[in-house]
C-alpha cells in the first residue's frame, strides 16, 4: 500500500516525500534482513528508510504513533496497520488506520502539506 501511495504522489512534489517502515522484531529483522525485503521489494533507498531498534525503542514510537502491537508464541506479531504522515518537525499531520487499497485520501492530506510549507 506504501508503495501506491509513492506512486500515485504527484510527480515533482520538492522535496521528495520519505517512506519509513519499521519493524518490531529486531532479533530477526536484521539490517541485513531489512536490505533483502528493500532490495525484493526494490525500494529506492534515496526514498525508503526501514528502521529496527531495540525493544524499548520501538515501544515508545509505537506509542508515540499510537500503533499497538503484540508478539504471538509462534514469534509472528499482530499489530494496528496505520498509515502515518508526519510533517517536517516530526509532529503528526494525517493518520489513517486500517489497511485501504484506495490512497487517495492519504495523498490528498500528503498534497495539503506540501500546500502548507
């Protein structure tokens, strides 16, 4: 679903919008791991960051995104899907929970930003 949102963002939008994923299970999401489901994936690393922290780390953005999460005995994770854009100082501008295959909405609230700078 990032992925369309990337591509249907309006070309030439300066600067080019960042995507960031974040992983929950630093044991087994590795940088090296990361670097394989980007290059799969193939997310342009000049637009795509995916980030893993330690355990408290990743707990306190979860909460700081209001993203809730929980790891399963089978070492699989249930956790919110939430779309989140962040304005430049880090505050955030537009959340949308749940999983939408129709972006729109998000892109709009990312065009309505960029309106703001």
């Amino acid at each position: 679903a990032m992925q369309q949102i990337e591509a249907d963002l309006p070309k030439g939008l300066a600067p080019a919008p960042d995507f960031v994923l974040v992983s929950f299970d630093a044991a087994h999401d590795t940088p090296q791991t990361l670097k394989a489901f980007a290059k799969l994936h193939r997310l342009d690393g000049k637009r795509w960051t995916l980030l893993h922290g330690d355990e408290n780390a990743v707990r306190e953005l979860a909460a700081a995104l209001d993203v809730s999460y929980r790891r399963n005995e089978d070492g699989t994770y249930d956790h919110t899907v939430a779309f989140i854009l962040l304005d430049a100082d880090g505050v955030i501008a537009y959340r949308q929970a749940g999983f939408r295959p129709d972006t729109k909405e998000f892109v709009a609230e990312v065009e309505k930003l960029y309106r703001k700078r």
